[in-house]
C-alpha cells in the first residue's frame, strides 16, 4: 500500500539555513537559525524576513538550495534538509 499524502514538511524545531556573499554580511553570520515548525521554501522566506529585517531586499533575489539542488517556491524543505540561500553572482 503506498502513501497518497503530500510530503511532509521538517518537524517543529530549529532549522539551520547557511548565508552567503551579501546575506552573510547582512545577518552578521555565515549561518542563521530558524523557529521551524515546517513549510515550503516560500514559508522560509517569510519567516526569515520577520527574524532578520535585513536580509529582506537580497532576499527576494536570491536562490534556496536544499540538499545541494536548487529548489522552487513551493518545494517543501524536509526533516533535516540542509538549506542554502544563495545571492544572485554579477561579474564578467
């Protein structure tokens, strides 16, 4: 018998998302945790908007990796995924 329910999301707890490039000066860190109870990627985002102002403008572009793949909105971030977020790269 298989199960037809969506994926679940990370149980409640903490949730380690590494920063870099501008984010990571932006927070002060090369790493931030996050109050997580579960949710997408859309979800972390605004959660971490409401726990680092800051990072709000960078935020909005840049990429959220999870486990090493870039990940869309909607993508729900599992128990004990690794997350990233990573600015956009300028240069020539």
């Amino acid at each position: 018998m298989h199960d037809t329910s969506p994926p679940r999301a990370a149980a409640a707890g903490t949730l380690r998302v590494a920063l870099f490039a501008g984010l990571a000066a932006a927070a002060g860190a090369r790493a931030v945790e996050v109050a997580w109870e579960g949710g997408t990627v859309a979800g972390l985002r605004r959660r971490l908007v409401v726990d680092h102002p800051a990072l709000a403008e960078l935020l909005a572009r840049s990429a959220v990796a999870i486990d090493d793949a870039y990940a869309p909105e909607d993508a729900v971030i599992p128990a004990g995924g690794r997350v990233a977020i990573i600015p956009p790269v300028s240069g020539g």
